[in-house]
C-alpha cells in the first residue's frame, strides 16, 4: 500500500506529539466457511482521519476494510477501526490541515502494525492461510517550485490517487 503525504506538514506535528494509546474500538468479521484454499487474493483499504483534539491531546481514527476472494467469490470480510490518542505538547497552536496531514500519515504508520498482526490470527482462525499485511510505504512529494534531487524545478506538485 502506498500513501502520498506532505512530511512538511507532518513533522510541524510529529516534533510535538507523544503515543499514549492505541485503541481497538471495533471489529468486525466473517467469512465463507464453504471456500477454502491458499488461493486468496486480499485487498486492504485504510482511511485515517483526524478525531478530537484541543491544545493539549489530538485523537487519529483509522479504519480498515478487509477483503478477500477466491476465484469470483468473497471469502472473508473485516472492518477493524483503532482509536490513537496523541499528547501535544508546546504552546503554539496547531493548524487543522497540518493535523489531518499527520492523521493521515502517522495514524497509518502507528495502527499499521496492530492491524498486521490482528489480520494474521484472523485469517489463520479462520482455517485460511494467514495474511501478513505488507509494508506501507510513503510517496513524498516535492513542494511546489523546488528542486528536485535531478536538478528539475517543480512548478506544481499534483497529488496521487490514494
């Protein structure tokens, strides 16, 4: 899976937040006990937003749909949502885009691993091979009118599809 994020935007928040919890606040799950075999081809969407927050505290929600077939039929479906809760530190205060940047890009990077090893005990509980989710990786993108590491100016910086 590949994310696009502005890291600009992120690290203005990422240099002030701590992890304090990660939340398991919905699951569920279910498949087709008449299909089974290795055969699976498994498809994961994320979607991580900004919850609350205030001065102090910033809440990411990342929900995850799970799904999987076999040949044209679909063997198993999970939706998994996860709470993060964040500590903010420092005075200044935090501009809303830079916060749904940073749900965007940490909140997959910290639930990521949660959601990794939730999928494996779920499909291997539920006789299929289990699923280990793979990396997620980040495209960055040069800001607009920068140069690039091959020395070509950027004049606009368009976003990819997600």
């Amino acid at each position: 899976m590949e994310r696009t994020v502005d890291l600009t935007a992120v690290n203005r928040v990422s240099t002030r937040v701590e992890l304090k919890g990660v939340r398991l606040v919905a699951i569920s799950a279910a498949c087709n006990p008449s299909i089974s075999g290795p055969s699976l081809r498994p498809e994961v969407n994320l979607d991580c937003k900004l919850g609350n927050y205030d001065a102090t505290t910033l809440e990411v929600i990342c929900d995850y749909t799970f799904v999987a077939h076999s040949d044209q039929e679909q063997a198993i479906e999970s939706t998994i949502r996860y709470l993060l809760q964040y500590e903010l530190a420092g005075t200044e205060t935090a501009k809303p885009s830079d916060l749904a940047e940073f749900a965007n890009a940490n909140g997959a990077l910290h639930s990521w691993p949660f959601v990794r090893e939730m999928l494996y005990g779920l499909t291997s509980r539920m006789g299929f091979p289990p699923y280990t989710l793979p990396l997620m990786h980040f495209k960055v993108e040069a800001p607009p009118n920068e140069q690039t590491q091959d020395g070509v100016q950027n004049k606009e910086a368009p976003k990819s599809p997600e």
